[in-house]
C-alpha cells in the first residue's frame, strides 16, 4: 500500500489517496462486497483497470444516460467490464437483462452500433490508449 501524490508541505492532515494491492483475489473481492453492502462513510472503493477498459467504463456510463430503454447497468469485476442489457420487449413473459462481457474496442464498437445504434464516438470522444 502507499499515497498517491506529493506529501503536503504543512502539518494539516494527509488526505492523498491510498493505493492498495492485495495478494490474494478472495481479500479484495471480500472487502468490495462488504464495502458495498455496509456502504463506509469516507471510504470509496474501485477496481484498477486498463485505460481502454477505463474508456469502455466510462463510455458505458454515457450510454446508460442516452439509452435509458437499452442498458440497465454496467460494473467491473475482477478487471473485467460487464453490461446489463435490457431486453427488446420487457412485457414479454420469461423476459430478463442480459448480461454481457465488453473487454475491447472492437467489442464496444459492435455493442454501440448493434444495440445502440450510434456511433462510439457519439458516447467516446477520445479513446485512452494502453
């Protein structure tokens, strides 16, 4: 573990973030669903992820907020990044979200053009390359 940034020059408390590693999976995958069901106050927690995962994160987020109808969420687990789809006719008996693994470009770009119908430029302008 170790802070993110430059120690402050004054005496005032150090609030830079905290960077943790942990060397067993099941030690972080237990304290992020016990984060998520006691929801700490002054405690935020997320994954690391590649920039191009970061950039499908974030390009998940602009469609859930253009295509309220299509997508219902999207998370990140263990580095990888997911999407709750929406089915085409929610009244139908058995209907369900489906959810879906979006880990690359061209994965993404097949999602906005099939699903979304839009460009991914419309959701991601500049692409954050690894």
């Amino acid at each position: 573990a170790h802070r993110l940034g430059a120690k402050p020059n004054t005496q005032a408390p150090d609030k830079r973030n905290i960077i943790v590693k942990f060397c067993r999976r099941e030690t972080k995958q237990n304290l992020m669903k016990t984060c998520k069901m006691v929801k700490p106050r002054n405690l935020y927690m997320n994954e690391s992820l590649t920039k191009t995962r970061s950039s499908i994160f974030y390009g998940l987020r602009q469609a859930k907020r253009r295509f309220p109808n299509k997508i219902a969420g999207f998370g990140t687990f263990d580095g990888r990044v997911y999407a709750w789809l929406k089915p085409p006719n929610p009244n139908a008996p058995q209907a369900r979200n489906s959810k879906i693994m979006i880990n690359s470009r061209d994965r993404f770009e097949d999602i906005c053009s099939n699903i979304f119908k839009c460009n991914p430029t419309d959701l991601i302008s500049k692409w954050i390359e690894s």
